[in-house]
C-alpha cells in the first residue's frame, strides 16, 4: 500500500493526524470546528498508551494509507512528529525486536554453541496426485495461493538482521516452488534421488537475514503424482500459525477467490505493544519475583541414557518416532480427564513424565514445556508470529513406598503445570539465564509440545495436501521434543531426538510404552489401580503384539543376525576374553560347516553338550543358521538320562564335551573350517527352535518343544517391554537346559548387547558373579529365584561393596 506523501508540514498532513488522534482518544473539538489537538504535544500526554497506539496505527492506515510502526506513536512521539514522519523517505522494511524465546533460538543457530548448529524448522513431505495429472497447472495454483499468503500475512515476509531485529519486507517480489523432474528416471535411481531430496531439505540451516525462511519444493513424479517438500523455519512462527497457514493455502487453491479475513492488527505491533504496556511490565515483574523464588528449587532435566555429553551433539540430524491414539480413543481419554477435573494436555504431560520417571529414573526432574502465549480475541486468532513461551514444570517422582495410583499424582503434575503457567510472562529460558543456569551445556533438553485445541477438525489440516509420508522437527538446545497435538479428531504423539544422542530402540520403546498406558487410562479404572506404576511398560491387560526388531526376519535368530551386521564389533560375549558380534558369526560359521558336514539338515535336532562359554552360545546360533533346531543337554547329568533325552528326541547329533557318555549312535559334531559355506534354505516360523527337557513327575525326562514364532513373541515382549538394547549386559548364569536362557541368548544379543559369562568352575560363587557385574557393567539379572537368593544372601555380608559393585543393574528378571 503506497504511503500518504505530502509536504513537510502541510497543515493537511497535520490535521489528518490530528483528527485521527482525537478520534482515537475521544477528545472534543473546538467551537469553531477546529481539532482541539496540541500538534506538539507528546501524544502520551494526550493519554495514548500501547492499547490506543494499536488502534491509532490502524486509523491513520485506513484514513490515509500509511502503515507506520507502533514505536513511531510512543516515546516522545507528537501530532507533528507523526505527519513529518509520513513525509519522510519510505523504508524498506518495519523493524521490531525478537522475543525472548525467539532471541533464544536465533542464538541457539550457532554452532560454537552446545547443541547449536540447527535452526528451528518444521519439515513435512507429502505424496500429492496432481489433479488430471497436469504438474505445472497443479504448481501454479500452489504457488499463486501462498503468494496470497504471502501478501496477506506480514510474518511471511519477515527477516531478522544481523542485529536482531525482525523487518518485514514489503515486496519480496513472487514466490517459485522449487522443481526436480524425476518422471524419466529409473525406479531405483528416483527413489535415491526423493531420500536424497529429503536428506537435503529436512534439516536446513537456511540465512535469517535473506528471505524467505522457508522452502516449498516438488518433485515431479510419473502419472501425475508429486512429492511436495514443505520446509519453514519456524523462528517465525508457531504451532497455531503453521496450522493457520496450511488452512488458509488449501482453502485458496480450492478458491482463489476466497477472501482472507483482514487482520485488525500484526505480530510486529503486538510485540512492540507489550514492550510500552504498563500492565505487561507489572506482569512480567511479578512473574520474575516468582521464577526467582522458585528457580533455587528447579532439578535439572531426566536423566536420559545419553550415548555421550550433550555437549557433543553439535549440528546434529533429528529422528522421529511417532503414533497416537485413534478418534475413539482420544476421546475416551479426555472424557476420563474430564471426570478427575483434568485437562487433557495436563493427562499428556502427566503420562510423558510418568513414562520418563520409570523408564530414566526416579528421580525429580525438570521438563521445558512450551506453551503459546497467543492474545485473547476472535478477532487476534488469524494472526501469524511466533507467540511461543516456555514454563519449567518441576515433576514429582511418584512415591512407590506406599499404595500409588494415577489420578492424584496426575493431579499434583497438573497443579505444578497450572501455578506455572500463570507466570509464563517470564520464559523458562529467561528463568535460566537470570539464575545464572544457561551457560554451557543446556540442563534441560526434554521438552514436552502441546498443540491440543489448535486444530480440533474432523480432517487433518494438511489432508488436501495428500498423504504425510514423512515429517520432522528439531530445535537449537534440545535433544529430545515430545509432541502432541490433535489429527482430524485422533492424537498425534511425537518424539524427535537427536539421533546419535539416543538409542532408536530406547525411545521406540518409550513412546510405544506411553501409548499403552494412555489406551491403559481411557478405563476408569485404571486411575486409581495400584498396578499401573508397578509395570515398567504399562502394559494392558491383553497381550499386545510386540515388535522391537522391526526389521529383522520371524526366526528366533534373525534379530541377532541383523544386530551383527548393523554393529560388528560390538561386544557380543564377555567373561574369560572376550568375542565381538563379528567374532562370534565365524565361530558359529565354523559350527556350522561342522554340523553340515556331519549331516545335520534343516528340520533335524541336534544336541548342545557344552560347558557354558563362548563355544556354546556358538552352537546355539549355528544350529538355527542352518535350519535345525537345539536340545540342550548338561555335561553332568547321568548316562541314562541322556539316553532317555536322545530317545525322545530322536537326536542323531551332537556338539558336545569328550567326555559326556553319550549313547553309541550319536555322531559327535566339530567345528569345520572357514571355507564358504551355503546354508540350506531357512525355516519357517512354524517350524521348531528348540526343545528342552525337565524331569518330569515320574523322573522320565520330558520335553517341551517351542516354534521359533512361539519363542520369538516372547522374547520380542521382553525386549520390547524392558528396552533391551545394545548397552545391555546380561549375565549368564541360567542353564542352557533352563529356557530362560533362551532370552540371554536371542533377546539381549539380538538387540545388540551382551551376554557376562562366568566361569565354569564358579557358577555358583556370589563373589565372582558381583566382580563380573562391576568389570562388565551388567544391566540384567535373569534367573530362577533361587540365585538371586544366594547373592542377597551374600551382599548382606558387605552392602557397600555389593551396591558399588552392582550399580549398573537396572532390571532383574525371576522366574522358573
């Protein structure tokens, strides 16, 4: 819009003002017409303040169509001062300050900080078929509707300069949607080419000195298809406003004509409108006396299992993992919340901490919670900015001394969440850094999102953009965002991570767990059960269908096998020396090539005589590595009772020690050498793993065989429900005859981790189990009762030493 021009001094200009000025503050005229205005008087003399300095900005834009910066009202502002200033050259651009949070994260960009070196960008990529399947039309209409939005919406147009400052440009001049043509390249090569596109355009550090701050590009696919890659970094703008932008561009492709409601004001006026606002300073002055009182209490962030400093983590790449809960579900949970006078983002956050609490530790911690602090008014809610703040809510480590049940403590997490919040005049970063807390490494990098209220729709917002195949977020100084927010009437749950900051499967295992106990609260009943804090995983009553190795085969062994492959030479096997995963796939090749050569074949049995050692968890794995199936079978037990065993198995084969008596049948199995060797085809998961034998009521052994899919859903659950994963030390003192040996073997090597093996001559020596423990770091105790008997029994003869010695262990299993 052209400014108003007239000479400097004009009494027009002067009076036009002025009648704006009088209009604005309800002033009387003279008798004789005139304006009873000073021109010289500061307007705040007049009684302007930030409220009427909004309005009067709008006036003078809708008498005399210029658009001036509210500051140019303030201060020592006059009648004259306004009407020269109109006069004046045009800028390129109106300038105002960034907010806290949005200095934090202009900041937070550079790379010399900790957990620097990323901006604040959404990242989605949608699948989108091209109406008649004319690419170019589609894309003209794509980019003539967000040149609309463009136009329309000043924070689209922004840029910060190197001082800080936001300026929004008047006239960027037309927006292109970027394009790659992929409709004549091969199958293979153009799917290279869509992760290659992703790779490039997921994680941008893009100049907020040039504009835009975001990136729209398409490749063009065959059949009219399209992958649309949407990029915006959002130190622009929030959660509500990146909704409000994706409403508004669908509705103007489907209609170009469709008029966009005119905003009374922008995010520029509205910032620079708090800084001159009394009541805004007295707000923010109480809450400042607040976070100074509570600030001395904070507890820093969870404890995390972090792969290294978070000081490491520079320039670092985010990953997502995310579900939710179905439309029904979603509002099953609310109605509960409801009924124990609950909000349902104070439930979201409730259950997140609860998660973390007994997945992390047990002791309080802090979480960064970011809030959007928009202005009330119908009228405000279609302006774009970014109106984020964030509050640190203190979370509570439920007490488990004692009966403990949901609903209360969620209640107490709700109270803190709520005193909080009426102070988040006052961000958590600006707590942080007036208590002298934010230098060096962030001390809180969990932050928990709630977008719940701002799209409440049947259909998700960006649905007419076509399918969502892929999306991403990532901040400066965070390393893990926990999001929620409402999809066409489901919920959508979010953790994106720094990749290399946490295990996949850790965080996989965390969100799947939060799900289970969100499904697990939409029962009333569940609110008040004493059990539900006892189950690490809050898993339901019915049995779910677990899935911690998604991308290995059904067979019992094929998590190991992918696990070696993915991490080679990890630590596979600890004790007397020491194997790596790659070690231990030539010692069970060798066992392999021997079995063949002796006339195993897939299908048959063979049995594993082995002392425990490295030689026989090779066995193990050789036995499925060519389609057979184990029966374990002690060294010390009599002649007649691996008769017995041989018969009812109808065993042909061994591996064994010399001097087991074995009956005359038995062909004995070496190890073979190293050449290549072609195993048979696999089995499949129907077909059996292993069969162990127990002595059964009459004395006769009897046997118990499992399938490879029977034992797999068990070992996948216990993974799944302990997040087992390759940090994960078990030691391994239950008998291969014991099947819970089974879940040392399969479920700790097949997430990757370890198996602490003890020394043969000392399987039942406490002693040696706490210095394998302390040497090896053992995180998993899984045994019959019985020998966690013996080493309680021990460890009360020297606690000290035993807890020193046994600190590493996180989860103990009994059962048998």
């Amino acid at each position: 819009m052209p400014r108003f021009t007239v000479p400097v001094d004009d009494p027009e200009a002067v009076a036009l003002v002025a009648a704006c000025v009088a209009e604005v503050l309800g002033l009387d005229g003279r008798d004789d017409g005139g304006i009873a205005v000073d021109p010289d008087v500061r307007l705040t003399e007049l009684g302007l303040e930030s409220f009427t300095a909004v309005r009067l900005r709008r006036r003078i834009r809708e008498r005399i169509g210029a658009d001036l910066p509210i500051a140019e009202f303030l201060g020592d502002a006059s009648v004259r001062a306004v009407a020269r200033r109109l006069t004046g050259p045009s800028s390129a651009a109106e300038a105002f300050p960034l907010t806290p949070v949005q200095t934090a994260y202009w900041i937070g960009r550079d790379p010399s900080f900790p957990l620097g070196g990323v901006a604040t960008f959404y990242f989605h990529e949608f699948a989108r078929t091209a109406p008649g399947g004319d690419h170019e039309r589609d894309l003209a209409r794509l980019e003539d509707a967000w040149n609309a939005l463009v136009r329309h919406h000043p924070m689209l147009r922004v840029i910060v300069d190197d001082d800080g400052m936001q300026r929004v440009l008047r006239d960027p001049g037309p927006y292109r949607i970027g394009r790659t043509d992929l409709r004549e390249v091969p199958d293979a090569e153009r799917e290279m080419a869509l992760a290659g596109l992703r790779a490039a355009r997921s994680h941008q550090l893009r100049p907020t000195d040039t504009w835009p701050l975001y990136d729209i590009h398409a490749a063009l696919l065959p059949g009219g298809a399209l992958r649309l890659f949407v990029g915006m970094d959002v130190l622009a703008l929030d959660m509500a406003s990146w909704l409000l932008i994706m409403r508004q561009w669908g509705e103007l492709v489907a209609d170009s004509a469709k008029p966009l409601t005119p905003c009374p004001t922008d995010f520029g006026t509205l910032v620079l409108g708090r800084e001159a606002d009394q009541e805004e300073r007295r707000r923010r002055e109480a809450a400042r006396d607040y976070w100074a009182r509570r600030a001395p209490e904070l507890p820093p962030g969870p404890a995390l299992p972090w792969t290294a400093a978070p000081a490491e983590f520079s320039r670092a790449r985010f990953v997502r993992h995310e579900d939710g809960l179905t439309a029904a579900e979603w509002t099953q949970l609310r109605t509960r919340a409801a009924e124990h006078g609950l909000s349902a983002t104070g439930v979201l956050l409730a259950a997140f901490a609860l998660t973390l609490n007994r997945r992390a530790g047990a002791d309080p911690f802090c979480l960064n919670v970011t809030l959007f602090d928009r202005p009330d008014g119908d009228e405000l809610r279609d302006i774009v900015g970014d109106f984020t703040t964030t509050a640190l809510v203190a979370v509570p480590s439920p007490d488990l001394s004692g009966p403990w049940t949901f609903a209360p403590w969620a209640a107490a997490v709700n109270r803190r969440f709520w005193s909080d919040l009426e102070h988040r005049a006052v961000s958590g970063m600006e707590v942080l850094r007036a208590a002298g807390r934010d230098g060096g490494t962030p001390a809180h990098p969990v932050v928990f999102t709630s977008g719940i209220g701002l799209d409440a729709g049947d259909t998700p917002v960006t649905a007419w953009l076509g399918d969502e195949v892929y999306a991403i977020s990532q901040t400066p100084q965070v390393l893990l965002d926990h999001i929620v927010r409402d999809d066409g009437g489901a919920l959508r749950v979010a953790w994106d991570s720094v990749e290399e900051a946490l295990p996949g499967d850790w965080v996989r295992a965390c969100l799947d767990a939060e799900l289970r106990l969100l499904r697990r609260l939409t029962d009333p009943a569940a609110w008040t059960s004493p059990t539900l804090a006892a189950d690490p995983a809050f898993r339901p009553d019915e049995a779910s269908a677990p899935t911690p190795f998604p991308t290995a085969g059904p067979l019992l062994d094929d998590p190991w096998t992918t696990a070696a492959r993915r991490a080679p030479d990890a630590d596979a096997l600890l004790g007397p020396g020491r194997l790596s995963h790659q070690e231990l796939q030539r010692r069970v090749h060798e066992f392999a090539v021997g079995m063949a050569d002796a006339g195993v074949a897939p299908g048959m049995p063979v049995a594993i005589a082995l002392d425990k050692g490295f030689d026989q968890i090779a066995a193990v794995l050789a036995a499925g590595a060519i389609g057979a199936w184990y029966v374990p079978v002690e060294p010390s037990w009599p002649a007649a009772r691996i008769a017995s065993v041989c018969e009812r198995a109808s065993l042909a084969h061994a591996v064994s020690d010399p001097e087991v008596p074995w009956p005359d049948h038995i062909r004995a199995v070496a190890p073979g050498d190293a050449r290549d060797f072609m195993p048979p085809a696999r089995p499949e998961p129907d077909e059996l793993a292993y069969a162990v034998f127990t002595s059964g009521s009459t004395g006769t052994p009897k046997g118990v065989a499992i399938e490879h899919r029977a034992a797999r859903t068990t070992v996948d659950d216990i993974a799944e429900r302990f997040a087992i994963g390759p940090d994960d030390r078990v030691l391994g003192l239950s008998a291969l005859s014991f099947d819970l040996s089974v879940f040392d073997v399969f479920g700790v090597l097949g997430a990757g981790g370890a198996i602490v093996l003890p020394d043969p001559d000392r399987l039942r020596d406490p002693e040696h189990w706490l210095a394998l423990a302390d040497n090896h770091g053992v995180t998993v105790w899984n045994t019959a009762p019985a020998l966690m008997e013996m080493l309680v029994e021990f460890a009360e003869l020297e606690p000290d030493r035993a807890r020193r010695q046994l600190r590493s262990l996180r989860l103990v299993m009994l059962s048998g």
